[in-house]
C-alpha cells in the first residue's frame, strides 16, 4: 500500500492485479451515480446505528439558572454534538451548551467542509457512532455548510431529555474542591449557573478544564517548542467557478497536480506556488474546494502564522489579516485557473479554522509512537489512522508528516484530564501530545471520543464510580465499550506487526520521534540504513538536548563555533559522528584522531560499536544517529545528576 500525494489532499491507492486502481476514483463514480449509500451497506458500514426510541425518556430540564442535569456538555462542536447525542441515548438528562446561535462548530462557523476520513486497513470506517450517521446524512466527505447546520440540530431534537442553550458563553467552572459540578455561564447579559453530575469539555481549547485547573500544554511545548503551533486558515467562499471548465481543465491535464470529484476539487500546488502574498504571515497553499448546493464554493487554503488561538484579539487581528488578503487572491485564481475567470469573492467563515491550542494532561498521553507504530489500547474507545499530518507552524516551514498509521486506537485514560473530578476532555485538545493530535485532531476522531465521553458520563452516574476508577478498572471501561458497540461503535482489537520492535535502534527510534527529530513521510521511512548528513545529525543532537535536556541548553550554544563544520550536506563518517557527540561531553576533538574518537564514544556508549563496527571511516547511518541521540541525552541527565 502507497500514498500519493496531490497538493493538500491526500489520494490512497491500493496494489491489485496488474496495477494500482484509485480507490477515491471508484467513489467519485459512486458519487456522481448516486449509489453511496448502497456502497456503505455493501462494505458493512453503512447499516445505521441502533438507537433506543427517545419518545419514553423523561423530559430534560429547560435551560435556565440553577437548573440541574445528569450530565453537562460545554460546546457545540461536532464533537460535542456527539457527546450529548451519546449520553441522551443512554436515557440520562443532558444539556448542551454553545456561545454560538447555532450548531456545528468548527464545520459550520468555520466552515471547514472537507472531512478527514479515517479507514483501517481494510477500508472499513473506523469512526463510526455518531459521526457515521452525520456523514450519511450528508452523504460524503465534501458537504454543504448549512444542510449540516440542519442535520446537527435535527440529531439534537430527537432527544425530549437534551436541552440545549445557545448564545451561552463559559466564563467560569463551579468547583467543590476539585470536583467540578457546574458552570457559571452569560446568556443574554446575564450570569445563568447550570449544575451537571458530569461534565464534559467539548470547546476547541478545553476551556473548562484549563479554568478548572486542569494541567495543559500549548502547541508544541511539550517537546520544548513553547511558541510554535500549527497555523490558522481562514476559508473563503467564491461565486461564479465554472465547475464543467474546470473539471475538463484537470481531466486534459491542464493543472497537472490538481483532482477532481463532482462536489470537491484538490490539489493546484504548483499554481499556488506562485502566488505572492502582501505579508511574509500569509501563504496561499494547495486548495481544497468544496461545493456548495447554491452553487458557490467554499476554499481552504489560505494559512495564516503567528495567531495566538487562546487570544481573541489576536484571533481578530489574524482574521483582518486574512480578510483583507482575499480580493487579491480572487484575483489571482481568476488569472491563473480555467473555470475561474468569473470568479468573484463572496465571504469568508464567521471564524478562523484554529488547529492547535492546548493539550491537557490526562491520566494517559497519547503519545506518536501510539500512532504511527500503530498501537492498541485495551481500555480503547476510539480508533484513528489518519496520517500525523503537523501544519505549516512558521514561514520557515511547510509542514511535516512525522508518519502515516494502519491504525490505532485511543484509550479512555486520554479523556480523563489530571487534577480535576467528574470531568471529561474531548476533540483535538484532549489528552495527545502536539505531535500525536496532528492526526487526533480530526473531526471524526473526535465525535468518536465524543461518543465515548457521553456513555462514559451515563455509566458514571449510574454506578456512582468516579471517571478516574473507571478509568483504572477494565471491566468498568469493557461496560462502557459494549454501550458503545450497541450504539454503533467500532471498537475492533487488533494487533498489527511491528518489524521495528527487534531492531537494535529502535528505543533510538522512538526517542527521536518522540521529541520530532524525524520525519517519516506518508510512506513511513526511517531511513534506518542510509547514511545521515553532517547537518542533520548535527541538527538532531543539538536539537535534542534543547528539547529533552532543555537544562543544558547552553551546552548548544557553547559549542555551536566549535561544530560549524558539521554544518554541511556531505555525508558524515562514524569518527566525525563520534568527535561530535565527545565534544557535547567536554572533550577536546580539536587533535582527536577519529579512530580514537570511535573508540571512547563505544566505550562510553554513545556508538553501537559491537553491532555496527569501529570503522571511523564507514558512513554514519540514521540507524546509528537515533541510538547516539538518544545515549548521548541520557548521559547528560545522568551527568547532571552527579
């Protein structure tokens, strides 16, 4: 199995008799001849959910101050959506509450149309629950704003005992000790207080549980990157594209990257690539295009850098920012793509698309070894394999794909944040690392948590136990798990080979990875065998003791005239490898001959020298860089330790 890679979009093909067939080809027929639905049920993921009628279950509460309910959601995004839906299902009083006028979130206010898909590897849908009913609903993985607008409120609806209040901000969490029982709230400019025996967190920034006092970390902090996280896009919508012209333009080969499908077009890098933007903030990259049924489009592309997500003045700057960048990149498509020459500006989302922000710390932190070595979980409650895709987080960078999973599964443990009872994380800032939550933060990934926090929530109250015992006795989380596979749930165990795991670099392996010292691409290469550069084993060891021995930062900076001899992209050999990783110990390697550098580097550790050889000579292998990145960390803990 391989992946193609088309500008933003990414396109997954299968090896078969005499060639590769496009899967994402076969469902742009499908779609264009109206069969979808029929394919869903023939691939077995298309039959439904089971729900229990709702007409029996006891009326919630209306929302008003002081009202009780058994369990509180905090934010109406489709996460969230799903949280209440699941709990609702379980009989229990829910209340939803959202700052917005309506449903939906970040698809609906920031109009983020295009749906990251989640299979195994079998093409089975591995989020299914909630999110699989929306997703038939709107029959496919491109769909309109506002028919989703009317699918999310008509789920809520179904349910007499999920009340719901809109234009109802979070201020405050209402706290007995570290127990959280309620949130104090604003609603029409007045305060409302609403009380809930569980609470579950769905807003995009785990506001409620950063109030409660929950630990978290912002961005890329937890691999000691404090100000870098994933840049923010505005998404426009254009009227007048010609959709028949520009279908025959892709199709004649006119846009050579470019696909597309009768709802969505992807791709266009190599005509974005010329765009010149007015601030060095702003890049137009690859478009995702998703049509609208009144014949408009909706367009992801634009990235903007250096928005603070947990600021609402720099997310307004951001936006203005953004706006005013719009006209001109109208025009530019106008010029540049057939079917656009008509083209006008006609919005933009009444919010930013904002991928990264916190990530609280819970009783279990996904981490991206989990991921992308494909890990299961016996107290899993969701499964995941979309590719750990980390946005542009700089002008300097355009993104990285630190690996691209079979699939993985999330353990209930991640819901569950430290410090603070009877509360519940959900959706992309839950309990993963920044590098894991580059493929957790998808949407569907989230409503599948989302569903596993409501039956949870449900169980919670029913049995009295609190999430932290549930989340440490298994038979409690297989109770939840079978709630869950009775409301359509796919919580399949699996277990997927790792070859990795016997070889003698892999803890090197996983500690590189861990900090994102590496980058494996959508095929998963390690580079285990090929010989490294001077400049990224250079690179590798510096940057790792800033981020996983940050105490000895300065060690870097001391030595950085020393080493700028390493600074180069010519192939390294075993000995210089080794004077590098002396010199960080405080040896002279100004007069040190490489033979002699191999030898105390192996008897200190720091080289595999009994399984690779003491050859100074040989071409250091990314192999041997892992293993010497993570020996040469570990000897400075321990020296600082003395």
């Amino acid at each position: 199995m391989k992946v193609k890679v088309a500008g933003s979009r990414k396109v997954y093909t299968y090896g078969v008799i005499g060639g590769a067939i496009s899967l994402l080809t076969v469902f742009v027929i499908i779609y264009s001849l109206g069969y979808h639905n029929l394919l869903l049920a023939r691939m077995g993921w298309g039959r439904g959910i089971k729900n229990p009628d709702p007409s029996s279950f006891p009326a919630a509460p209306p929302a008003v101050d002081g009202s009780s309910y058994d369990v509180l959601v905090v934010g109406a995004e489709p996460e969230g959506i799903a949280a209440a839906v699941s709990a609702a299902r379980q009989g229990v009083k829910v209340l939803l509450v959202d700052k917005r006028d309506g449903l939906g979130g970040l698809f609906t206010y920031g109009w983020l149309n295009f749906i990251d898909m989640n299979f195994g590897p079998r093409w089975e849908l591995l989020t299914r629950g909630t999110f699989q009913e929306f997703y038939q609903e709107v029959q496919g993985e491109v769909f309109d704003v506002e028919e989703a607008k009317i699918i999310f409120k008509r789920m809520v609806e179904r349910y007499p005992n999920l009340a719901v209040s809109l234009n109802t901000t979070f201020r405050s969490p209402l706290m007995e000790g570290d127990k959280i029982v309620g949130i104090e709230a604003v609603r029409g400019g007045e305060v409302v207080r609403f009380y809930g025996q569980r609470v579950i967190d769905a807003t995009q920034d785990a506001d409620v549980a950063a109030a409660a006092g929950v630990p978290y970390t912002v961005g890329a902090e937890d691999i000691g990157e404090k100000d870098r996280r994933q840049s923010v896009t505005l998404i426009f919508r254009v009227r007048g594209v010609d959709w028949e012209a520009l279908g025959r333009a892709i199709k004649e080969g006119k846009i050579s990257d470019a696909k597309i499908s009768n709802r969505a077009a992807w791709g266009f890098s190599s005509v974005t690539k010329g765009y010149q933007p007015s601030s060095p903030r702003l890049r137009l990259r690859g478009l995702n295009i998703g049509r609208q049924k009144d014949g408009t489009v909706l367009i992801n592309a634009l990235q903007v850098f250096g928005v603070d997500g947990l600021s609402e003045e720099s997310k307004r700057e951001g936006m203005e920012l953004a706006r005013k960048e719009l006209p001109s990149i109208v025009a530019f498509l106008r010029e540049k793509i057939p079917g656009f020459e008509a083209a006008e500006l006609d919005g933009w989302a009444p919010e930013l698309y904002v991928r990264e922000t916190r990530h609280i710390k819970a009783e279990y932190q996904l981490d991206i070894n989990d991921v992308v070595f494909n890990r299961d979980f016996p107290d899993r409650i969701a499964h995941g394999s979309y590719p750990v895709d980390v946005q542009a987080t700089s002008p300097q960078d355009t993104g990285y794909v630190y690996g691209r999973p079979v699939m993985y599964s999330i353990p209930f443990r991640s819901l569950v944040p430290l410090k603070v009872e009877n509360l519940l994380v959900v959706g992309r800032s839950a309990g993963y690392t920044h590098l894991a939550s580059g493929s957790t933060r998808v949407v569907p990934v989230g409503m599948a948590t989302g569903d596993a926090a409501g039956v949870a929530a449900a169980y919670s109250v029913s049995t009295g136990k609190t999430f932290r015992e549930i989340a440490g006795n298994l038979r409690d989380v297989q109770k939840i798990q079978d709630r869950l596979i009775r409301q359509g749930a796919y919580l399949k165990a699996f277990e997927i080979p790792n070859p990795l795991e016997e070889h003698w670099a892999y803890p090197g392996l996983k500690f590189v990875n861990h900090w994102g010292l590496v980058v494996a691409g959508y095929d998963n290469n390690w580079k285990l065998e090929e010989p490294i550069s001077a400049m990224s084993f250079y690179y590798m060891t510096a940057n790792a003791i800033k981020r996983a021995v940050p105490e000895k930062t300065d060690l870097v900076q001391a030595k950085a005239e020393l080493l700028k001899g390493y600074l180069e992209a010519r192939l390294l050999t075993r000995g210089e490898g080794a004077k590098l990783l002396l010199a960080y110990l405080g040896k002279d390697i100004t007069r040190m001959e490489e033979g002699a550098a191999v030898s105390e580097a192996g008897e200190k550790g720091l080289l595999p020298v009994g399984i690779t050889g003491s050859d100074p000579g040989a071409a250091l292998t990314y192999a041997e860089a892992y293993y010497a990145t993570e020996r040469l960390c570990a000897y400075l803990v321990d020296e600082g330790k003395k």
